[in-house]
C-alpha cells in the first residue's frame, strides 16, 4: 500500500507571527522596516503596517517567507551584529521557514539558553523537558528530532509577551540575563 503524502497547512500565517512578535518585542514599523532591511529586504513602513493588517482589513498584504526571513535575519543582526562570512563557509540558503527554524532564529536573536527558553514556555502555560526542547533545534533528518507545531510557537511568542510589563520591566518569572 503506498503511503500517501499529505502537504501541511499553516494555521499561523506568517503575518500573524509577525503581529505577534511586533506585540511581544515592543516594536514600531520604522523599526520593523530597518530589522528587514538589514535581513536584505527592502520594505517601507507603509509596507509593514500593511503586513500587520489582518486578512479581512482593507489594504492587507500577505507576508510570505523572504520577507519573515528577513525581518528575524535582520532582528538577528539588529542585537548580536553583523556576523563577517568565514573563508572557505558557505551560509546555507534558508529557503522556506518552517517552525522550527524560526524558533531557532529567535532563540538566536535573543541570545536564550535553555533555560531562558524554558521559562518563557512556563510563562504561557506549556511544560516541556529540556530533552524535548533539544529536539526542537536537531536537524529534520536526525534521531529524535521533534517538529514544532503552530500552538507551541504560538505559545513560545505569547511566553515572551507575558514575560515583560508594559513599562519594559522583566516579569519576576524570568532568568536575570533575560531582557528583550
């Protein structure tokens, strides 16, 4: 009997995500423009806020994976630096974002450890295993790899927005290294 391949549908657009990091970090448009910019993609602010319109606003554009890979390359670049390319390394293309590359990219850009990680979780309400968490950045062809679903990135984003007050003050739950 052959196996039938099934494509997965994406629950969580990437425009929700953006939405969702724009709330969570604390972010304006000029901003968002100037993190995709420094991804390699040249958007206005007009752009953005048209990539942060629900579906059924007036004036609503679809973010498709360039422009979200850029803008957490560029969110990447905006903290850590301009990472110099090393003679003799190719950088890998990402080519389309899945879940867990873009957890990845985050927990880059915001220079979390696992337990940072794993607090943030906990602040959303979802208990994972360090050894589950691991799982999460192994490689799709690797033993014990484990995909990231919508709802725990959903979960992960909505951790970092608990994780801070209005006033830009760290949540009493959070690691003392851990600042947006």
């Amino acid at each position: 009997m052959a196996l039938k391949t099934v494509e997965r549908t994406k629950t969580m657009t990437n425009n929700d995500l953006l939405r969702r990091l724009r709330y969570a970090l604390n972010l304006n448009g000029v901003s968002m423009a100037e993190m995709c910019a420094l991804g390699g993609h040249k958007i206005g602010p007009a752009d953005v806020l048209k990539l942060l319109k629900k579906e059924d606003e007036h004036g609503f554009a679809v973010c498709d994976d360039t422009v979200l890979g850029a803008f957490l390359d560029g969110l990447i670049t905006s903290r850590r630096g301009h990472r110099d390319a090393q003679p003799g390394v190719s950088q890998p293309a990402d080519g389309l974002l899945n879940n867990n590359l873009i957890l990845r990219k985050l927990r880059i850009a915001l220079e979390m450890t696992d337990a940072e990680m794993l607090v943030v979780f906990g602040l959303a309400g979802v208990t994972i295993s360090k050894a589950e968490l691991s799982a999460l950045f192994r490689g799709a062809g690797q033993r014990n790899y484990k995909e990231c679903g919508d709802q725990l990135l959903r979960n992960f984003v909505r951790g970092l927005t608990l994780g801070f007050t209005k006033d830009g003050l760290r949540h009493a739950g959070c690691p003392a290294g851990f600042d947006v």
